[in-house]
C-alpha cells in the first residue's frame, strides 16, 4: 500500500515539475519578447508634447491672454456683425503666423 502511495506521490510530483517548467518556458518566452517589443517601440517623451509644448506656461498665457483681448477689442468697437465675424475669422486665422513670429526662438 505505501509502495503505491509513493508511486503515485512521485507520478503527481512529476506532473506538477513538469507544469512548472513549462511555465516557467512561457514566462521566460513572454518576458523576451516584452523586451524586444521594449526595445523596438519609440521611447514615449515625458512632459509636453505636440506645438503648444514649444512654449513656457507664461508665454501660453500671453498668447490667450491677447487674443481674448483682440476679441474683446472687436467686438467692442466694431458695429458691423458681418465685419465682426469677419475679423474674428481672420485674428484665429493669422494667429498661428503672429505666434510664430513673435516667440520663434529659431534666431
């Protein structure tokens, strides 16, 4: 009877080592190819990104700032609705041109 016992404690014991290989073959193969995909994805940058990033918190503001003033600005002082619509097309328009001018840091 314990000769049996044994034989099929050792059988069960051979079955849960041969789990255990195999998954730790699958956890080795899974943690390879994380760091191939690891190394192949482009690093994602921290912090700012995309074109309002090129600018200090500071000079966003200014850029806010100033164009809700010349929004304000023209529809204070210009009666015409049409010419309204007009000009606020045109100040959202140009504004990427004004900032850039104004706060490229290129030169």
């Amino acid at each position: 009877m314990s000769k049996e016992r044994a034989r099929r404690r050792e059988a069960r014991q051979s079955v849960l080592e041969a789990e255990r290989v195999a998954r730790r073959r699958r956890v080795a193969r899974r943690e390879r190819r994380r760091a191939v995909v690891r190394r192949l994805t482009p690093k994602v940058r921290r912090g700012r990104t995309g074109r309002l990033a090129r600018h200090t918190r500071g000079e966003r503001a200014a850029i806010v700032l100033l164009t809700g003033a010349a929004l304000a600005g023209i529809w204070y002082f210009v009666d015409d609705l049409a010419l309204r619509l007009a000009l606020v097309v045109l100040l959202l328009l140009v504004l990427p041109a004004i900032v850039v001018i104004a706060l490229d840091r290129r030169t």
